[in-house]
C-alpha cells in the first residue's frame, strides 16, 4: 500500500506573495520626484544618484525612467569631463551598465569616452558590442568603422592571406612538434593560428596568451569553433606576467610567436623571449654535437633573424619629416627655427621621439631611389638568452657603405629575414611579395646632403633600450669625415661643388654649436609636415583669403564714407576677424594676417609651436597683437566657435574639413551651422563647399587587406567568419595614385556638400557611370575637392597633398563589362560615407 506518511506531491508550488513595504515604496517615490526636480533645476549629479537609487529598488521602473537616466548621464558626465574627473566619469558609466547592460546607447556613449581618453582598444570593444545589440544603430556602426584598425589591425587580414607565409609557419611548428617538443606556447596567439597548428600537428600541451581584450575574445571564439577550446588554454595576459605553475603547469618546450613588428624589435620581443627563456621555457640545447631529447629542452620559433638596410632618397619621405621649403604662402621661414617630425633615431634613447616610422617601400609616390647597396646591420639568435641579454650592451658598430647612386640621402630603409628554422626563412624586403612593411629611419639635417659615388656613408646600429637603431652619422668624402648627425647648414642640396676642406670646416663649426641648436626644436607631426611643405596648398589659402579681405575692406570703406565716419586705421573696431579652427599646427590665420587690418585667431595650442607661429609674426612684420591663440583662453574646445566679442562677428571662419586618414571629419556639417550664424555680412567658410570623386577600380590588394578572402579555411582552421566581423566597408590611408588596380571607369562626381548653403545638401544621391573596361568592380577610391571660392579649390588627390585617399570596398565584387552603366547609391551619415554599387536595372545592390 501506498506510503501514507508520505507529503503530498503538488503540480505547481504556490509562491509567497511579497509583502508590500511602506517605507521602501515611500523612498522610491520621493527619490524618483527628488531625480526629476534636479533635472528640470539641471543638477544632473544630484539627479544621478536618485536615479540609481529607485532604480537599484524598484527595478520595475528601468522602462519608465530609461530616457532621462540616458539624458542624466549624459549631462553629468559631460560635466565630469569638463574638470577632469575622469575617475568618476567611468564610475558613473559602470553603475549605469549594471542597471542596463544591454543599452546600446550608454556603450555607445561610455566608448565615445574611451575613445578620446586614449583607450582605443576598450572603446572599439564597446562600439562593437552595441552593435551586436542592436546592428542598425548608425552612431555605433560610425565609431565602430573609424576604430576598427585599433581594434582588429588590418594586418591580421594581410598575414591571414598570406599563403606563403602561412604554410611556413606551419611547417616549422610540424617538425618541431614531431622531433619531440610535445609542450607548446604561443605568445600574441592573436586569432589563435600558431597555437591551432601545434595541436593539429600532436602537441600534448598547448598553451597561448593575448594582451588585447578583442583578440583574446576572438581567439576564444575560433578555438570552440574549430574544437580546441578544451585542448588549448588561452589567457588574457602578457608572457611576461606569467609563472609557472600559476598560470602554464610546468614549463614547456616550445616558443612560438610573431611579436615583431617592421623593425623587429617593436612590439617587445626581446623581452619577451628573455622572460620565457628565465620562467616558462624548458633549458636550450647545451651544443650542436650534444644529443638531447626535444621533450627535456626548449627552442625557439622564429629562431633568429638578419637585419638588412640601405640608404635611400625619397621625396615623399623628405617631405614628411623636415621642412623642404622656405617660404610658405607668401610668408618667410626662416625664423621658424629647427622644425622635426617625432621620428628621429640617435643612438642614445629619446622617449619623446620615436626612432622609426613604417612604409612599404613599393608604395610610396614617386617611389624611391637606392644610394648604397643592401648591407646587414645585425643577426639575433633567439635560441641564445645569453645573446638577448647582451643585445642592447653590446657597443655600437660602424658600418661603411659605398655609394653607388648620386642622391639627396633621405632615410635608412630597414628590413629582416625571419629564421623560423635551419630550413625556412620569411623576408619583409622591400621587393618581396609581402604583408609587410618596412622600417624607416629619416634624416633631420636642416638641409638636405647629397651623397655621390665613390662617398662612404658610416652608419652606427646600436640597440641600447631594446629598440633596433640606425643613424647615419658621417661622409667620408675624398679622405675628410663630414659629420651627419649635426646641422649641415652650409650645405646645399643644390650645391654639389662645395670643396672638401669647406665642407670640413662646416662640420667642426657645428660641432660648437649644436649642444645650443637642438634644443631649440619644435615638433610637429608627419601629416603636419607634409602639410607645412605643400605650397599650392597654402598659396590657394592666401589667394582666396586675400580676395575675401580686400572685397571687406571695401565694403567698410563704403560703409564709412555713407556714414561720413573716419576711422582710424589701427582702431580695433575696424579690423576683420578670422578664426582658424583647424586641427594641429596650421598657419592659416598667420596667412589672414598678413592681408592687414586683421586679427587673426589661432587654435595651435602646443607652447613650442605657439612660439613659432609668434616669431614667424615678427619676421613678417605682422604685429603679435593681431595673433591670438583662441584655445589659451578656452577650457574646452566645444566654446571654441564663439564670437570674439559682443559688437564683432567672424568675418572667415576656417574649418579642418577631412581628416589626414582621407575621411570627412565628424561633426563637420554640425560646426558649419554653427559657424555660418556667427559670420558678418559677406564673411565666409572655408572651404565653402566639398565636392566628392570616386572612381572604380578592380583591386585584389584592396580586398586582401580589408578581410580574409576566399572560402577554403586557412590552413584547415576555420577563421575567416570570426575575424571578418571586423571588416569595415571603407579602406583609409590609402594612397591612391601607387595601389595596384584596374581602372574600370573614368572619374566621377559623387556628392557635394555646402558649408554655406545648408539648403543645396542632401542625405542620399544615385550616381550612374559607364564602364571603360571589363572587370570585377571591388571598390570605389574616393577624394575630395576642396573649394574656397567659386574659383580656388585644393584637391586631396594632389601630388603633394599630406591627405591620403579613402575607398569603399564591397564584400561581393561586381563583373561589369565594358559599356555597362553602374548605380552608385551615395549616402552620407554625419560625415560618414557609404556606397553601394549595382548594375542598371539589376534588382539588389553590392555594398
């Protein structure tokens, strides 16, 4: 019979009821008048913290309040902003995620955040998550686009497409797993491809770490799809914060990783490998003839390298890191004073500069010329400790080269061959079929030096901080050393004749005064340079700013004889104002002011460079009382676009309409509303209006270099669906006029935006343009022209341009032959473009 003490069974338990609580019910309802009451009297703070403090209670009124926490926390951390409590500001962003972890808009807002503080890699994470959550929302997917080279860095898709490069990879890591390394580490796993080719080839253990918060996710994500999420263990951390055996059980017998950067060196591989050698890796094999089991030592892949360079002449390079110009719109030089890039390389460390920039020599407009042939400037064993520790003690080496061409030496081009084994070797040379860069390392003499045949150029390599060095030091000319790293400023690019013994005397008389000279540099960026040097540039700039001056200046000359009042001409009351706005070192408003009866409103705010626009005023005899530097006065830039007082407006007003990278700048159509309600009658924007070109083209780099291409997996592994979330739809720094493409059309006229006329702008726009040839379209390059006035326009797509091209890239590429007619749907987004192309008459568009 049935168990009669036994309880009885219920379908369904019935839940208590939860007892109402007065006094809780009363906080939360006072709290939530108290939040409201604060915003209308716009005591965001105040507000904050009742928000949070109904909300945390009464989770029930998230919906209900969910717009003003929004607008409060918006409110109260711009204002935490604005006097620097950054601290505070992310502590609000935080206890706001806690409450609503799925609000697009707030990691919208919090990765905005990140963004201008620095944290690239933690904004884009949050840009990228907002649009998981919601995948339409336009202000997520524009942030996300312009930091997604911060956040997945578009050579992963090269080195992912780079087949060659790949397989060798892979090779190496086989045999040294099937000659006994049974226990593997891979430092930088990025996507997870070196550690997946261990397993694959039998490894035991295999173990990786990754720095990047995205990377390591991602990683994560390739490793459950291909299996190996439970027989690879991933950590979110760098090797040199790892031990054995908190982190790795024991140490293991193989290293493998691509920690290097275009000049080796730059990405910490040195340390790196010298923390594993002393923490995580098994002892190197003691001697080539002594026997030892693989499984009982440690090694290396890659197991060294060779480090090549050569001296070059390059204007494009010349043009980015010193001034090559003396006069600049009409305006004198030569009281600027020593103008350098932050690229500069001695053999002692300079933690303000950095000893080399990256090209890939192949691409550089009007290319490049080889004064010397290609010598080694060091081998690295990586399998050595001893080796890697002695590396930046060891003295610095002299290296002498002949001269084989005559030229303007400009830089040192440096590139490596990577030894994964005895066997195989990758190069980074400049001739290479390759996904990489090279390392450049410019000269900063004040005027160029021209090296000739039969010359010996003497370069010292050093390492001292780890940091691969090159500097070109001297000339040993007809028996005379002349010296390199001091200012040259006798000696003429032009002057080839210059005897030996003058040249000498110019060497030693530098050598007094430099330790005075350099330290009385400025510095400005490479963008900023090239800028500096562009004379059609600043010489279009003066021509229709003095148009504008002198057609105001007759307009008050009207005025005052209609009003029969003579002013006199140093009163204030009669000078035009002109406000350049412009990002970075421009002298823009130096150029306004040399027209006369101008002040002129500089936002330059670095001290060194104000100093230098300042004396510049003074050699140009323009009076330093009609140059003020607008951002002295400001404490934040948003206030920036104000009049400069209660009686006067602007009469020009200068934008920095496109960024260097080749896109509009954001929230350029937001500034020239602004800025057209503060212009006088007849002043003016420049530019006054934008217009957009674009062209299409058939061209596998672009591809290459925007996702990975192809169906077949890499390798064997499936990658490409995780890391080509990250391809974003328009390629930046992209020069246009050296990319390896077809043209499949002639140039075309995309879009047109009005600074002045806010009428003539539209949101949308079908172009339609005939094929010239047959060919799969796979992106449209697209530039800008620029027009101050009706007849003075720049071009970004110029020679001498210090702007690089942009292109919208489609995931499908288009076949068109030739004679067909192609739509182009143009849209513009707050300074964002996008394109999508289809054939006429063809139902669905390729974006």
């Amino acid at each position: 019979m049935p168990n009669a003490s036994a309880r009885p069974k219920h379908g369904r338990r019935t839940r208590r009821r939860r007892r109402e609580d007065p006094a809780r019910n009363e906080l939360v309802s006072s709290s939530l008048e108290s939040a409201q009451q604060c915003l209308f009297n716009q005591d965001y703070g105040t507000a904050f913290v009742h928000y949070l403090l109904v909300l945390n209670l009464a989770p029930v009124f998230k919906d209900f309040a969910r717009e003003s926490f929004r607008f409060t926390l918006f409110k109260w951390t711009e204002e935490l902003d604005s006097v620097g409590r950054i601290q505070d500001l992310f502590d609000c962003y935080e206890q706001a995620l806690e409450l609503f972890p799925a609000d697009e808009v707030i990691l919208n807002s919090m990765g905005e955040h990140l963004f201008r503080m620095g944290f690239r890699d933690e904004a884009a994470g949050h840009f990228h998550k907002a649009l998981k959550l919601r995948p339409d929302y336009p202000e997520a997917r524009e942030n996300f686009y312009r930091v997604a080279n911060w956040l997945v860095e578009r050579w992963h898709f090269l080195m992912l497409n780079d087949h060659g490069r790949n397989r060798k990879y892979q090779q190496a890591i086989q045999k040294a797993v099937q000659s006994g390394c049974s226990t593997v580490l891979d430092i930088g796993t990025g996507t997870g491809i070196l550690g997946m080719c261990a397993k694959k080839a039998g490894a035991a253990e295999v173990y990786a770490c990754e720095l990047s918060k995205t990377m390591y996710e991602l990683a994560c994500e390739v490793l459950a799809a291909n299996g190996m999420d439970g027989s690879i263990k991933i950590l979110h951390m760098k090797s040199l914060e790892m031990e054995v055996p908190k982190d790795i059980p024991r140490r293991v017998s193989l290293v493998v990783t691509e920690t290097v950067d275009a000049g080796l060196f730059g990405e910490g591989i040195i340390e790196s490998l010298i923390h594993a050698w002393h923490h995580l890796l098994l002892p190197p094999q003691k001697g080539e003839n002594e026997s030892q089991e693989q499984s009982v030592t440690g090694r290396v892949i890659p197991a060294g390298a060779t480090v090549f360079g050569m001296a070059v002449q390059c204007n494009e390079i010349r043009r980015h890191h010193r001034l090559c110009v003396s006069e600049v719109g009409g305006l004198s030089m030569a009281a600027a004073g020593e103008l350098r890039s932050p690229v500069s390389c001695s053999s002692e460390p300079d933690e303000s500069m950095e000893p080399y920039t990256t090209e890939r020599l192949s691409r550089l407009p009007g290319g490049y010329k080889a004064l010397t042939e290609p010598f080694t400037a060091l081998n690295i064993d990586f399998n050595n400790v001893q080796e890697l520790e002695g590396l930046s003690s060891r003295p610095i080496q002299q290296i002498h080269l002949p001269v084989i061409e005559e030229g303007e030496l400009d830089a040192l081009a440096v590139w490596f061959q990577l030894h994964l084994d005895e066997e195989s070797s990758l190069s980074t040379g400049p001739q290479e079929d390759t996904c990489w860069e090279q390392a450049i390392y410019p000269m900063h003499t004040t005027k160029g030096f021209v090296l000739k045949p039969k010359d010996e150029l003497i370069v010292e390599v050093s390492c001292r901080d780890a940091y691969l060095r090159l500097c070109s030091v001297a000339v040993l000319r007809d028996g005379h050393e002349i010296c390199l790293d001091k200012r040259q400023d006798s000696q003429d690019s032009g002057n080839t004749t210059q005897n030996p013994e003058a040249e000498l005397c110019s060497a030693l008389a530098c050598l007094q005064t430099d330790h005075i000279q350099t330290k009385d540099f400025s510095m400005l960026e490479c963008a900023e340079m090239a800028l500096l040097n562009n004379k059609d540039y600043h010489h279009s700039f003066n021509t229709a700013l003095g148009k504008l001056i002198s057609q105001l200046k007759v307009q008050y000359r009207t005025r005052e004889r209609g009003s029969d009042v003579q002013s006199d001409s140093t009163d204030s009351s009669d000078l035009l104002y002109v406000l350049d706005v412009s990002e970075g070192f421009s002298l823009l408003s130096l150029l306004a002011a040399s027209h006369g009866r101008v002040k002129a409103y500089s936002s330059v705010e670095k001290k060194k460079q104000q100093e230098v626009m300042k004396r510049l005023a003074r050699s140009n005899n323009i009076s330093e009382q009609h140059l003020e530097f607008w951002l002295n006065h400001m404490e934040d830039e948003q206030g920036m676009l104000k009049r400069p007082s209660r009686e006067k407006l602007w009469s020009a007003i200068i934008l920095d309409c496109v960024e260097t990278c080749g896109l509009i700048r954001q929230k350029l159509m937001d500034k020239a509303s602004l800025a057209r309600c503060l212009l006088e009658e007849g002043g003016r924007i420049f530019p006054e209006r934008i217009v957009v070109y674009g062209m299409l083209v058939e061209s596998d780099t672009l591809l290459l270099e925007s996702a990975v291409q192809g169906q077949e997996p890499t390798l064997g592994f499936n990658i490409a669906p995780f890391i080509n979330q990250f391809t974003v739809p328009v390629h930046v720094f992209l020069d246009f006029s050296t990319l390896e493409c077809r043209h499949l059309s002639e140039s075309v006229e995309l879009f047109v935006l009005d600074l002045m006329e806010a009428s003539r702008n539209y949101t949308n726009r079908e172009v339609k343009v005939q094929a010239t040839s047959a060919g799969r379209i796979t992106a449209v390059p697209f530039w800008y022209n620029i027009y101050l006035d009706p007849d003075i326009s720049v071009s970004t797509l110029s020679h001498n341009t210090h702007w690089k091209q942009a292109a919208a890239v489609l995931q499908q590429p288009l076949e068109v032959q030739a004679g067909d007619w192609v739509c182009l749907a143009v849209k513009i987004h707050k300074s964002t473009i996008s394109i999508s192309v289809h054939l006429q008459d063809a139902p669905r568009p390729m974006e």
